[in-house]
C-alpha cells in the first residue's frame, strides 16, 4: 500500500549539472517532504531517466548547449513517459526577447535566473505541487 500512496505523490525531476546545487535542492526538498525528488546532472542522463518512467514536473538547467530545450521540446510532444502538461522551470544565466519566446511556446511556468537562492527553487517546486492536478499523471 505504501508503494501506491508513493506512486501518486508529485514526482519532479531536477536536472541540474552543479553538484553543490542539485544536492542543496534535492536534500531540503526530501527534508521538508515536498515531492518525491529525483536528480540527475545532465540532459542525457535524465533522457535515460524518462526512459522508464515519468515525472509530474521539471526543473532544468539551461546552459549555452541549450541541450535542455531539447528535452523540454520531448516531454511536450509527448516523446517520453511523462504527461506533455508536466510542469516545467528552468534555470539559466540570462534570456533575451526571443529565448522568451521559445520558452513560452513551451510553456515554460516559471524561469529563474542565476544565481538565485534555493528558496526560490523550493517556492517554485511548492507551487508545482499545489497548481490544480491538469499537470499529474493518472
């Protein structure tokens, strides 16, 4: 039964390649119980994280590669195991008028800009997980 209860609660994956942040996130998150927290350091380790299974939201870094728009692109076309409507933020160094753009085509729900504090991020993960239940999985 414990695996049921686990298995509906908000998934969310953080992809994040600083190692002092992911974890920074990752450790008050699971203490504070927000989500069920999954963390990787890149865009391909979490392609093969969506693999096998889904999340209800993200958190990815965007870095100069822009590898990470690739796979916001992926889970919006519905090429992964999570819902095309999974909640998505991003983290990045700087955004013009037409990276705005892309990012709300998107349908990014929020972006921070670096640096910022974990506060923010825990603030954006909380919203995720009370915004009406459109962006969970059955």
């Amino acid at each position: 039964m414990t695996s049921e209860r686990h298995s509906k609660r908000f998934s969310l994956l953080l992809v994040e390649p600083h190692t002092l942040v992911r974890s920074t996130v990752t450790s008050v998150a699971r203490s504070l119980d927000l989500v069920d927290i999954h963390e990787t350091p890149s865009v391909d380790a979490a392609e093969n994280l969506l693999r096998a299974r889904a999340f209800d939201g993200f958190v990815i870094a965007l870095d100069d590669d822009q590898a990470g728009l690739g796979l916001i692109n992926r889970i919006r076309n519905g090429s992964t195991f999570s819902p095309a409507t999974a909640a998505v933020a991003i983290t990045t160094e700087r955004v013009d008028q037409a990276s705005i753009e892309t990012l709300r085509q998107l349908e990014v729900k929020r972006v921070l800009l670096k640096p910022f504090k974990v506060k923010t991020i825990l603030e954006t993960i909380t919203a995720f997980v009370q915004a009406p239940a459109t962006a969970k999985h059955p």
